[in-house]
C-alpha cells in the first residue's frame, strides 16, 4: 500500500504560443474539480510561463518549466535560471529529459547540477531516467538505470532527495506509440525505488514519487496507475488535448492501491 499521492505533469514540448497555452490550460481548469485525488501540472515553453501562471492563480495546478541553467544569472546567453522560472511563477521543473539528453547533450553530471540549483531555490525537480531500445535490448536497462540514479543524484541528503520527483521514461517509447508493459514498466519503478532505498533509506524512498513516461494515453493509463510503485505519468502528446489529458487525470486518480491518508 501507498501514501504517496499520484502526480500528473503534463509536458507540452516546443508547442503552443502564448494564447494557445492560455485556453488550454483554461480548459483544463475548468474541469480541476474532477481531478480527485491527482496532483496536477503543466510545462508550457518558457515564453508562456507567466501567461499560464496568470491563468491559474486561484486553483491548485501546479507549473513546470521543461528545464533551467545551474547557475542563477551571469553570461549565459540563451540560458534561464531557476530563480528567473520562479519569478515566472513555475513551482517545478522537468531535469534531464531524454530529448534533453540526446539533442542537447544533457549528461547525468548536468543533470545533478540543474537539479541541485533547482532544489535551492525552491522547485521541485522531475527527474527523468530511462533506457534505449539499444540498451534495452542488449538487456543493460537495469545498469543504465543505476548509473543515471546514482551520478545524478550523487552527494543529495536524504531531505534533498524527498523533495524530488523521478520520471522513468523508457526512450524507446516516447513518442512512437510504444508504451512498456505494466509488468515492464513496474519491474522498473521497483528497480529504481530499490536503489534509491539503498542510497537515501527506505523511508525515504517509500515517500519519492516515480512517474511513468512514454506514450501515455487514456487508453493504457489506467494499467500502468494500477501498478503499485506507479506514481503518475509525464505525458508527452496527450497533454496537448485537454479532453486526454483530463482522462488520463481521472483514470489515474482512481488506482486502487491509495491509502486514504495521502502526503
């Protein structure tokens, strides 16, 4: 059994202009009251970040940027700090997405740095971990996850890394219509709440959030919610329609291994 209460963060990627984002999120506020038990929050692109803030003043909604810089100001151009996303009105952020790390070059030693700028000042960090079709097949998922988990969290305190948030995101299924299997995707979620057990505490660990991400629908949502170290989704694609992304809110809010004294 768990306490931990399901999460939902919406990805919205490079799409939507600034008015887009603000009537789809306007969309998906209206109907906050069918949330249930979900936490939710939604990752527009920088440029409407405190647009979409704006809109949701008044509501429990959460808003994440897609990433930040390790330093807070300086010579950087192109770059955006943490404190510059909190003033936007951001209270998460996603760190070390797979897009990040295949076309930006991210690395576990980055994603440890944003992730520890992200934490002091304030944000929750998404932290995304996940394995290749190379890697899954050469049956290297289990190492691959290890050595993301233990290089990118390495030197947090066990009060640090309560305050994060994983994303397990098996690369070869984003955004091709792949999706693990619940076994597949459980067996994984139970790999990495074991290490990071054995790193911060079971305590701890029993308390840290883990989100699937790759493909999720409101069509197999449901299966994966069910699993017992499933903690929620990080949703590509479906986030973009608020009718999906709202049916995957609703069908996650009702997996039936919640305790009713959630954190």
């Amino acid at each position: 059994m768990s306490s931990r209460r399901p999460l939902i963060a919406g990805n919205w990627k490079l799409n939507k202009t600034v008015n887009e984002a603000a009537q789809l999120v306007t969309l998906i506020k209206r109907r906050s009251r069918e949330f249930g038990i979900c936490e939710v929050v939604v990752c527009p692109p920088y440029t409407a970040l405190s647009e979409v803030a704006e809109a949701l003043i008044g509501t429990e909604i959460g808003l994440g940027a897609q990433d930040l810089y390790w330093e807070d100001k300086g010579a950087f151009t192109g770059e955006v700090s943490g404190p510059l996303i909190r003033d936007a009105g951001a209270t998460h952020v996603i760190i070390g997405h797979s897009e990040r790390r295949q076309f930006f070059h991210e690395t576990d030693d980055t994603v440890n740095k944003k992730t520890r700028a992200a934490l002091k000042c304030g944000l929750t960090p998404i932290v995304c971990v996940g394995e290749t079709l190379k890697e899954r097949e050469a049956d290297q998922t289990l190492r691959v996850l290890e050595k993301q988990l233990k290089d990118g969290l390495a030197g947090f305190s066990a009060g640090e890394a309560s305050r994060i948030v994983i994303a397990y995101e098996p690369v070869w299924a984003i955004g091709t219509g792949k999706v693990a299997t619940p076994d597949q995707a459980e067996a994984a979620h139970a790999f990495i709440r074991s290490k990071l057990s054995a790193a911060f505490g079971a305590e701890t660990a029993a308390d840290i959030r883990i989100l699937y991400g790759g493909s999720v629908k409101p069509d197999n949502i449901a299966s994966l919610a069910a699993q017992a170290d499933i903690d929620g989704a990080l949703v590509g694609g479906a986030s973009l329609d608020a009718n999906d992304f709202l049916e995957i809110i609703v069908k996650s809010g009702t997996r039936s291994h919640l305790k009713t004294n959630m954190k």
